[in-house]
C-alpha cells in the first residue's frame, strides 16, 4: 500500500519523473533491506537527476498555474521520510518471538491458532485452500525473462563506460609513447628474413562481460587488402583496437598502426606533423646528430671514437632504408592527394577542423608505412576528391590493410578479400565486396535449401514411425526408420539475415515552381565571394547530388536552399507552401544526450502517444528497448537513425541530406537508398559515397571554381578526372 501511495505521489507531484524512476524509487523505500538514512539520499538524488525540470528550476520564474519545483521535492521527501519512519516502526513489533508451546505447522488449526494468540492475523494456507492461482504464469515467465534482459543490458551498458574511462587513460599517453610501446625501436629491421603473415587460431575478445570472438580465426597475409565488414555494434573497432594495442598475439616483428582519434591540434606545421609521426625516423635523426657533435668532440683513432662511428654508420643504414631523403617530398604529397594546398601546409595543425585533423591523421599514417594498416571508416571524414585518390593510392599498398567501410564502391577498389564478422567468428571470403555479396548470397540460398530438404527428409521418417510403429506387420520397418532417424547429426537453421527498412511519409502535391535560384551570389563579405551565378531549379522529382571538395561551397548551397543564408545578389522563389527537411551531421551531435528517442520525439513533434512514437521509430530501426534508452548511449548510426525519423514527422516536399550515409551500417544505407527512391518528394544529397549516389541521384552538380554546374559524365568517370589532375599535377 505504502509503495502504489509513493509512487501515485510522485506522479502527482514530479510528472516530468520518467515511469521507471517512479516504480524502481517507490520499490527501493519499502524494501525492508534498504538503509532509511542511504535510502532517503538515493530518492534525493535520484529525484534531482531523472526530473529534467529541477535542474532548471532555480534559474526559471515560477508558474503562477504551479507550484515551484523544490518545493513538490520536498513534499515527496517528507513522504518517503514517513514511509522509511513507518516501516521502522513495523519492523520492531515484527521482532522474533519464542513461543510458549510447540506447534505443528502444517496443521492449518494449529497455524490459525498461533496467529490469534500473537493478536490476531491471517491464515494463508486456510485462505486460499481449495483455490488456484489466477497468475498467468508464462506471462510472469516472460516478464521476468525481460527483466533480467535488461539488468543484463545496463551491466554492459554500465562496463561500456567503464571501458571507455580507461581508453581515455590510453588516450592521455603521448602518440610518441603509444608508438614506442607497439612498436619497439628494437624491431627495427627484426623482420629480415621473417614471414609478415598473420594466423592465429582461438581468438577469444571480450569487451566488458560482451564476448565479441569465441574460438575465431584471424588470417592476414602480407600484401593483401581486407575489408572487415559485419553490423553495426558487433564489434569491429573493437576487434580493431585488441590488434593495435597487441592484446591480440600479432608477432612481435611487424608494425601496426591503427587509425581511429584525429590528432590533437597545436602549434606544429600541417607538414611537420606528418614528418613527425615516424617516430622510429625522428629518434635516428635526433640519434644521428647526437653522434656527430659527439665524434667531433673525440680524439681520432680512439676506442670511444670507433665506436661511436660504427653506432653511426648503423644509423645511416637504417635511414637509408626509410628514404629519408625523399620524406618532405612524399610527406607533401600525402597532404596534396587528401585536400591540403601548399598553404594549408604551413599552417598549425590547430587551426584545422576536426574532418581535417582526421585526414591529417591519415596522412600520417599512410607516411609511416606499417606492415599492418588498420583503418576505421576512412571515407566518412573525406569528400569524393579525396576519397577517389585514397582509393587509387591504397591499391598499390605494399603492406597489409585491414579497413572497417560501409562505403561498398570503395570496398570494391580497394578489398581483394572481405572479413565478414558475425556470430562471434570470422568468415573470409576472396575477392571485393561484390564478389562476397554473390558468394554469401548463393551460400546462404544453398544452405537453405539443404536445411530444407533435410527438414522434409526428417518429416517423411516421422510420419511413417507415427504412422506404423504400432503395426504389428510394420513394426521392424518403423523400428529401423526410428534408429536411422536417431542416427543423424542435429540440424541448425541457417542463420536468417536481418533486413532493415525506412518509410518517408508521401509527399504531397503543391504546384510548381517549389524552389528556385536564378543568377543567386553569395560570399559572407562583397570581397570574399564563395558561389556566384548560381541557377537551379528544385522540383518534387528532383533527384540532384553534389559533389566537389571541402571548402567548395557544397554546404552553402545547401543553406541557400533551407533559406537559413540570404544571397547578396539574384533571387530565390519559394512555394510558400513548401516544407523543406534538412539532416546535417552536426545535427545528429546535437541530439539532446539526456533524452531517449521517444521523449525527443514528443518534444519536437507533441500529440501523439508513446507507442505511435515507439512505432515511428521502429520504422527507421530503432525498435524495442533502444527507443526508451538515452540518446547519450545510443551509438552514430542509432543517432542517424532517430535524426532520420525526426525529419519524416516534418512531412518535407523536399529532403536536403549532407553526408547522410556516416555512421550507418550496410543495412542502414540500403535501408535509406531504397527509402529514397521509393519517395515521391524531392531529394538533394551530398555524398562521398558513390554507390549511394548512384541509386538515389540521376543528376550530377560539380562544387567547384566559385560555382555549381551540372556535370554530364557519372560518379566514376569524375572519380577518374580528379586521380587524373592530381597525377599530373606536382606534390
């Protein structure tokens, strides 16, 4: 009774509590084990954290309609406070009591008559005697089954922050340190003569109390590419994390680089960083020049004096093998192929955005050449310039390369075998990312069908055994049908492929013109002009993707057409009846981390009830319990997916999309492709990944020069344009 009046009054008094808050708080003060002085701290607590309005509520002028938060706190507090005093109170008249006589207990006479001679009480057995219990056991069963599920998911969920305190611990080492303790100076030239593969057998990785790899394979051979794909949230950055750090046994001979974090932004040159990030190459020249002002110091011809000019010579040697002579050159051209000018590589690495710092890191690592390259999705911080030269340059990659992509064109040019993680192990498959996609699809169908055929086999024994078992003239027959059936192997049904899909409300039909931009310039001063001559026309049948460099101005059309930028010179018509949606990657950032997706939901788009939310969500994959979970726990492509969801409660005309692709899975991209093209508005996209263009655009706009233009020719032959004009041109 205490517990359904605590939490009726915390409905009451604190609405904006969420519904589990309220149920667990009134459960935990009258739980007979709970600490009254820790408990009535906890509510506290609680209270403050999970009522979104308290937090606030010292800033903001009271509501004349209702009374000021803290003092309904109060109110609630001095509740639990006399719930906590009262069930004190019952547990000191509970106390154990030694009875005068012996009892039978199970004599329900005896049982009743102890009862009323402690004063009175109930008899539960001569109760409920004679009486079933109207429990619906499967449902109790089904309910405690989601129960533990869930304090089963917040334990992980709780071991995953804890996890990420001691990356930042790792992160807080220098890169010179982190270097240095996976790649040792002694494993210089180590590998002479030494086999770069890689083949381990019963990899085990666990993250937290989550298994990621139980009894895997892990074959890498030197010189080839690999893309590592799988879902999201199976696990492939961990994977690539155990390898980087060597908690996975990769010989101690070949050099690893993991690129992940972009680089911390300071004073350094945008060129030195990259000449700095071989630190085997900086420690030999810091070596190297030690050792002459050493030399120059000694007497000729004594002991000190050779050795040191042998310790000398050894060093020439080794960097004679790292080509230092030609470091600056190749570090410029790393930095010209990614998007850097010979301007923008003179400048200090913290005046460059995070995309930038990103590339930088790639250049970096690219520039250290290590036997094992491990990428983590490359291409989401690229545009297609850059992306169509990282394509060409890694195909003539000396060592090897593991990537995490859900980019598949550049799986296609860049794989020559595929890593599919799933299940807790690792299948591997020859060839890109099309030829696995066949292949898994054939096997899968055959796998199928074998499974099939053996259930009908399976059946047709049983059913003659049913059938005859019994028959005396049938019995031997039916007798060795039950042996043979007994004798085959158990059969597991073939794994079915998950399949995501998104749904975009159907547009409806205004008249044209919708929106347009004839002659439109804009620069954020007269005398610093970004696009000039502009002329577009966007219709309900639009299908438009524009492409070109960073910095080209792609993301300023973009907010010329959302009306967010006003042109200094043309014009722009819009219908006024036109609803533009707009999706941003900083958007996704700024998704509220303390509310769940639901609560987002309500409070952008109010008036619906929670399931008609939880039901829009499910149609952009975010279904069950992540719907009530915080954005803040949530990973990209969940975010992505709740940004998504948001933007078709807009009910838009036309959809803006810039890099809408990051953070989504293989299944998520198909999922929004298939989406789009399915629509009946209008879509404008910027994208770095081709084939996504491919299915939803069927026009090209270049970014480029201060203007946009159509381009006539498809995503790859411009891909092949850019290579062309960067070979040709010089570092």
């Amino acid at each position: 009774m205490a517990e359904y009046e605590l939490s009726s009054l915390i409905r009451e008094l604190l609405p904006e509590t969420d519904e589990p808050v309220t149920q667990y708080l009134a459960g935990y003060v009258t739980d007979p084990s709970t600490d009254a002085a820790e408990a009535l701290s906890v509510s506290r607590s609680m209270l403050e954290s999970f009522a979104p309005s308290l937090s606030s509520s010292a800033s903001s002028s009271p509501s004349p309609s209702r009374p000021q938060t803290p003092t309904e706190l109060d109110k609630v507090l001095t509740k639990i406070a006399e719930v906590l005093d009262a069930r004190e109170v019952d547990e000191g008249e509970g106390e154990l009591r030694t009875l005068d006589r012996v009892m039978n207990m199970k004599r329900s006479a005896g049982m009743s008559a102890t009862l009323a001679l402690q004063g009175g009480g109930v008899d539960l057995e001569s109760i409920n005697k004679g009486k079933e219990s109207r429990v619906d056991m499967k449902k109790l069963e089904k309910q405690e089954a989601k129960l533990r599920a869930k304090i089963e998911k917040r334990s992980r969920r709780d071991l995953y922050e804890g996890s990420k305190l001691l990356a930042t611990q790792k992160k807080q080492q220098s890169y010179e340190e982190m270097f240095l303790k996976v790649n040792p100076m002694d494993s210089i030239g180590a590998a002479k003569g030494k086999s770069k593969d890689i083949h381990l057998v019963n990899v085990d990785v666990t993250f937290g109390s989550h298994r990621i790899l139980t009894g895997a394979s892990l074959t890498l051979a030197f010189g080839r590419r690999y893309g590592l794909i799988g879902r999201n949230g199976v696990g492939k950055s961990t994977l690539l994390r155990h390898i980087a750090m060597r908690d996975i046994a990769i010989p101690k001979h070949i050099t690893i680089l993991f690129v992940e974090q972009e680089i911390v932004g300071d004073d350094t040159l945008a060129l030195q960083s990259v000449l700095s990030a071989d630190v085997w190459r900086e420690r030999l020249l810091a070596e190297q020049e030690e050792l002459d002002k050493r030399i120059a110091s000694l007497a000729e011809g004594s002991a000190e004096m050779e050795e040191a000019g042998a310790r000398l010579a050894e060093v020439h040697e080794k960097l004679a093998e790292m080509d230092v002579e030609g470091s600056v050159a190749r570090a410029a051209g790393l930095l010209a192929g990614l998007g850097f000018t010979e301007a923008d590589q003179k400048r200090p690495t913290r005046e460059f955005s995070g995309g930038w710092r990103m590339r930088l890191a790639l250049a970096r690592a690219l520039f250290v050449k290590p036997d094992l390259l491990m990428l983590d999705e490359p291409s989401n911080h690229i545009d297609l310039n850059a992306l169509a030269w990282l394509e060409d340059y890694l195909q003539t990659w000396q060592g090897t390369i593991l990537v995490v992509s859900h980019d598949r064109a550049f799986l296609d040019a860049v794989a020559t075998d595929i890593v599919w993680q799933h299940s807790g192990r690792l299948d591997y498959f020859k060839g890109n990312f099309t030829q696995f996609y066949a292949t898994k699809t054939e096997r899968e169908k055959n796998q199928r069908k074998e499974y099939e055929t053996q259930m009908a086999y399976r059946a047709h024994l049983q059913a003659f055994i049913d059938r005859w078992r019994y028959n005396a003239n049938r019995a031997a027959q039916a007798q060795s049908r039950i042996k043979t059936l007994e004798s085959l192997p158990d059969l597991e049904e073939p794994e079915q492929e998950e399949t995501e899909m998104f749904k975009f409300p159907d547009a409806e039909k205004i008249s044209p013109p919708l929106l347009q931009l004839s002659e439109v310039t804009f620069g954020y001063s007269p005398d610093k002009l970004i696009l000039k001559g502009v002329n577009i026309d966007v219709g309900l049948d639009s299908r438009m993707a524009i492409i070109g460099s960073n910095g080209a101005g792609k993301s300023t059309l973009i907010k010329l057409l959302t009306g967010e930028l006003k042109p200094l010179a043309g014009e722009m018509n819009r219908n006024g009846r036109l609803r533009i949606a707009y999706f941003a990657q900083h958007h996704v950032d700024t998704l509220p981390p303390q509310l769940s997706p639901v609560s987002f939901l309500a409070s952008r788009f109010p008036g619906k009830s929670e399931q008609e939310y939880r039901s829009h969500l499910g149609s952009f994959g975010i279904t069950g319990i992540t719907g009530l979970q915080t954005i803040a726990t949530l990973s990209g492509g969940q975010k992505s997916r709740v940004a998504f969801a948001a933007l078709s409660l807009q009910n838009p005309h036309i959809l803006l999309l810039d890099e809408p692709t990051n953070h989504l899975d293989v299944e998520g991209l198909d999922a929004l492709r298939q989406a789009l093209e399915n629509w009946n508005g209008g879509v404008i996209v910027i994208s770095h990944d081709e084939r996504f263009i491919t299915g939803v655009a069927n026009q090209l706009w270049v970014c480029a020069d201060g203007t946009v233009m159509k381009y006539k020719g498809d995503v790859q032959a411009y891909k092949e344009l850019i290579v062309g004009k960067l070979k040709s041109a010089k570092p």
